[in-house]
C-alpha cells in the first residue's frame, strides 16, 4: 500500500512586532530566534515540507539560509490584528496552490520559541 499523505510545517514570522523589534530573527546565542525552529522541523524527519510564512524579505531570506522554503511571502493575516491561526491558514492555502498539492498533517511551530 502506498502512503500519498503528506506533512508540512508553517512557521508564522511576521515583521512587524510592536514589543520586540525583529524578534523573530534577532540574535539568540549566536543564530537568528527563526533558526532553531526551522532546524528543529527539519531534522525531526517528520515533515514533507518546512515553510516559513512571512511578510518580510530580510526573514524569508534568513530562514532559507537555515534550511527552510520560503517559496512566497504571505500577502494577508500578516498585521498586528491577525491571529497566528489565521496566518497560519491563509499560509496553508498559499501553500496548497503553490505546491499544487494537499497535506493530511499540518504543524504549526513558532519562530519565537527557540528551545523545544
């Protein structure tokens, strides 16, 4: 039996936090905050797929250097109202019509929470 289900993780990284300018990529230890979650997602061998939504090209272009795809930036729910369910969303459907393709398990991983 073959198993077509697949996985994808959405890690949510807005730019504009009011509280912590930048936080998602600001320096913790030596890497960006974003980076331990992408490394993270990526070496648990769980997900087909581990994507970073985000409105921002400076954070797209450093989550591709830590290993994830960042295939496009997400263009709604990425506003100080939004919630991250509703980004995260949005994303999966940027994703699905991006991709051309649909996901049975979908994990939702925060950039801001480096120590899992």
């Amino acid at each position: 039996m073959v198993n077509d289900s697949k996985s994808i993780a959405i890690i949510p990284a807005r730019s504009g936090s009011q509280r912590v300018p930048k936080k998602n990529i600001i320096d913790f230890f030596g890497r960006p905050m974003i980076a331990y979650t992408i490394e993270a997602a990526v070496s648990s061998g769980e997900f087909d797929r581990v994507i970073v939504s985000t409105d921002s090209k400076e954070i797209a272009e450093i989550s591709a250097r830590w290993g994830a795809e960042v295939p496009f930036l997400r263009t709604e729910a990425a506003d100080s109202y939004s919630s991250v369910s509703e980004a995260t969303i949005f994303s999966l459907k940027q994703a699905e019509a991006y991709f051309k393709e649909t996901y049975d398990t979908v994990a939702l991983l925060m950039a801001n929470c480096p120590i899992r």
